[in-house]
C-alpha cells in the first residue's frame, strides 16, 4: 500500500510539474496573435519559449509512462473512454510543434500568419482540454465496473468540464504574460506585464467560481472534512494566487512568475488530494472507480520503477534546471535573426 500512496503522489506531481513548466509555453502560443503586434514581435515571443518548450514536454511523457506502467488500468480505460478528447490534445501539440518550426523557413507574409495561427489554435487547444479532462476526472467519469465508457466527447463538455477548462487557460494565460514580462523588454514587455495585471482579476473570478462548483458538483472535499489539515493546500493555493499580484504591485516579475507556478502546482494537488486513492473515479458506481489499490502494477513493478525514478528524475530536472539558467538572458531585437523561431 505504501508504494501505490507514493505512486499516487508521484503521478500527480509530475502532472503538476508538467503544467508549471508547459502551461506558460500554452499561454504565450494563445496570446501570439494578440500581444506580438508585429512580426519582430511574435517572433520574440516564440524566442522566448523558443529553447525550452520541447524540453517541458518532457513531463508530459514522464507523466503518461507512469500512468502506463504504474496504474495500466487506468491507462487503458483512460486512452478507451477518453480516447476522442486525447487524440485532439495530440494532434494540438503536434500542430503547435511543426508550426513552431516552419514559421520562419520562409519570409512571406502569408505563410507566417497560417503558421501563427496554427501555434494559437495548438495551444489554446490542448490548455482548454487538459483541464476539461482533469475537472471531468475531479468530477467522475461514467465508466461501468468493466470500465467501459458510457457516453461521448460531448458529454464531457458539461457546466464543470468548461469551467475547468477556462480555469486552466486563465492559469496558463497569467502564467506565459508573467514569462513574456521576465523575458522580454521595450513595449512588449509592457503590455505583457498590464495583460498579466488585467487577466488576475479574470484569473481570481474563475477560480472561485471553480471552488464553488466543485463544493457543488463533486465529491472532492470529502477528504479535506475528513481531515481538515489538508485545508492547508487551499489556503496555500489561494496565497499563492494573491502572491501573484502582490508582487506584479512590487514590480517583481520573477517572484509574480513564482507564485503562478506555485499556483498551478497546488491547483493540480487540490483535486489530487480530494480524489485519492482514486485516479479515474467512476460517476455511475462508486465501486468501478480505479484507485492506486485496485489498478497499480505488482509490488516488484513498483519498486523497480521507484528506483530507476529516483536516479533519473533528479538527472531531468538538472538539464532542465541548467537550461533555464543558461536561456534566462532577456530576448531582444539584436537577437532575432535567421536562426530565430
């Protein structure tokens, strides 16, 4: 029971690790045709994630290899009852990555705008749909105890999956401004910065509007009344979120940057938390819910996969760490050249 409780919080950290590090990838491809105003623009704001988004993906792999191996019900039933949505979010990410790429092999007009448009539509896309699928997973999804999927995509856009998805853009739309704002200088820095300032307060009404319904329309807060310590995460997520402005105030673009991705993170943890043990809970019967116990890999799975995780993850997040650093000079005009995104 001890390796299924790690696996569990293992899962849905690197889940929330790979929002924190993609999530502003997805907001600076959404806010591309709006804040880039000229080419010079767009193009900085594509070299500002330019070094880093492919890396971040990295823990999207991470996250999908330990569902498959160490919960590979849950994978199944996964990829079966949400295959439609899954293929979209891939499909998004594979538009967003050729476009990211072939933007700038030729200088027309024309060919830019059909390739900025498929980095908005790549991005924009998978932010809405992640966190469709999460808030419906918060939710339950209608599974039988064969784990056969009792409905279509469209009943996944309910009242709570949409809220769940704009929750996540708003994050994510923050989060990228916040990135620009860190990254970039002169007049789009400015408007990065004033957008990040206005879209708080859309940010703030979301999440609230999002706590309410989840009090209302899920079961999620069964765990935190069964053990009130846990408010703890929510207190600290609604910090962080205030954070986020009290330091946009102080003109501390890093730390703003900080507590968004500290946000993000929490966010994640909240339903988390409030869905364990489960990880795929079932709204038709509660007893066809997958959970760490009745969906995990053996014992010797488990442990193996520990070990190998506890060598590697800490070599990933090394790169990912020096790469940061070594990308964390501001983008400027001078920078843009033949080589630039």
């Amino acid at each position: 029971m001890e390796l299924q409780n790690t696996w569990f919080f293992l899962w849905g950290l690197l889940w929330a690790i790979f929002f924190m590090t993609d999530g502003f990838d997805f907001g600076i491809g959404t806010l591309l045709p709006f804040l880039g105003r000229k080419d010079e623009e767009r193009r900085m704001m594509l070299n500002a994630m330019g070094p880093l988004w492919d890396g971040n993906e990295v823990w999207l792999i991470a996250a999908g290899g330990v569902t498959f191996a160490a919960f590979p019900k849950v994978y199944a039933v996964m990829f079966s009852s949400l295959y439609s949505a899954l293929m979209l979010i891939l499909f998004a990410l594979i538009l967003r990555g050729v476009a990211i790429e072939f933007r700038s092999k030729l200088d027309g007009k024309g060919w830019r705008q059909v390739w900025d448009t498929c980095i908005f539509i790549g991005s924009v896309a998978p932010a809405v749909l992640f966190g469709v699928a999460f808030a419906n997973i918060f939710k339950g999804i209608p599974i039988d105890e064969a784990g056969l999927y009792h409905g279509t995509l469209f009943t996944l856009l309910n009242g709570y999956g949409v809220l769940g998805g704009l929750l996540f853009l708003s994050l994510f739309l923050v989060h990228g401004a916040l990135w620009l704002g860190i990254r970039t200088e002169g007049d789009l820095q400015e408007r990065s910065v004033k957008f990040a300032n206005v879209m708080w307060f859309v940010l703030l009404v979301v999440a609230v509007l999002f706590l309410y319904a989840t009090y209302k329309e899920t079961n999620l807060y069964d765990n935190y009344f069964r053990y009130p310590v846990l408010f703890l995460v929510v207190i600290l997520d609604v910090a962080a979120l205030v954070g986020i402005k009290y330091f946009l105030k102080k003109e501390c673009l890093f730390c703003a940057w900080g507590s968004s991705a500290l946000t993000i993170v929490l966010c994640v943890f909240f339903g988390v938390i409030g869905i364990f043990p489960n990880l795929f809970p079932s709204s038709i019967n509660a007893e066809s819910s997958l959970s760490a116990y009745n969906a995990s890999s053996s014992p010797l799975t488990l442990k193996i996969m520990l070990i190998v995780a506890l060598i590697f993850v800490p070599i990933v997040i090394a790169y990912q760490t020096w790469a940061y650093k070594l990308f964390s000079d501001k983008v400027n005009r001078e920078e843009i050249g033949e080589e630039a995104y």
